[in-house]
C-alpha cells in the first residue's frame, strides 16, 4: 500500500526543485499551512520516491532542473500514480512550446516563478476542494 503521510489537514506535498533554498521556502510555507511535505532535489530522486511508494496529494515540480523541461517528465510520472495528486509546474523559464507542453498533459496548474504564493496556496485549496466534491459525488 503507497505510504500517505496523514497531516493536520489531511493533506501531504511533494517539493521537487534543484534549488534546496525554493524547496526549502516552499516546504517551510506548507508545514504552516498544516501541510506534510517532502522535498526531493532532482528529478531522478522524485522518480525514486514514487518507485519507493511515496505518494503525496500535490506534486510541485519545478521545470528545469537536471535538464531543461525535465519536469513535465516528473509531472508525467506523477500523473500515472494512483491515485493521481494535483500536479503544478513552477517555472521562470515558461516559453509558448512548455506551456502548452503542459497544458496538453492536463497540469493542474502552471506557475510562473517568483511565486505568488498565496496564489498558489488559494489554487490549491480549490482544487482539492473540486477533488472531493468530485470523490463526494462519485460516491
């Protein structure tokens, strides 16, 4: 059974992001949200978490890191897990072909580096408020 860390509000997120000071921000933010976060710092480390059956309800990928656009392949990966987190894509490098890249893919949301976070934190809730209506209503 995938590992799913149960936090205050009942919500976990996965931080991949080379650069350790925005992942370390970003979790730093998250844990006072109540949020349980992990961070990975490439990457082939996420890959080797969901391998190892980590899974969170949000994955934020940040777009380039070992190389460029490499992280719509970590969005791809966490697209295929179940059940499937949100997946947001940070970047500060959006060109029109990444853009619609992951738009295409169905991220759930497409971020735009420096973050606004409380933007993010909004969204967030938003979508996780549609997931349950959606999980409420399925059942």
């Amino acid at each position: 059974m995938p590992r799913r860390p149960v936090t205050p509000n009942g919500y976990s997120i996965l931080i991949v992001d080379d650069e350790v000071n925005v992942a370390r921000t970003l979790q730093m933010i998250f844990e006072q949200c109540g949020y349980t976060v992990t961070s990975a710092h490439s990457a082939a480390e996420a890959m080797r978490k969901f391998a190892d059956g980590i899974r969170a309800d949000i994955v934020i990928a940040d777009l380039n890191m070992e190389r460029e656009d490499i992280g719509l392949e970590v969005a791809h990966a966490a697209q295929d897990l179940e059940p499937r987190p949100i997946v947001v894509i940070c970047t500060g490098y959006a060109n029109v072909d990444n853009s619609r890249l992951a738009l295409q893919m169905r991220i759930d949301y497409l971020a735009t580096k420096p973050v606004d976070v409380d933007e993010m934190k909004t969204s967030l809730e938003l979508l996780l408020e549609r997931r349950r209506n959606v999980s409420i209503n399925r059942h």
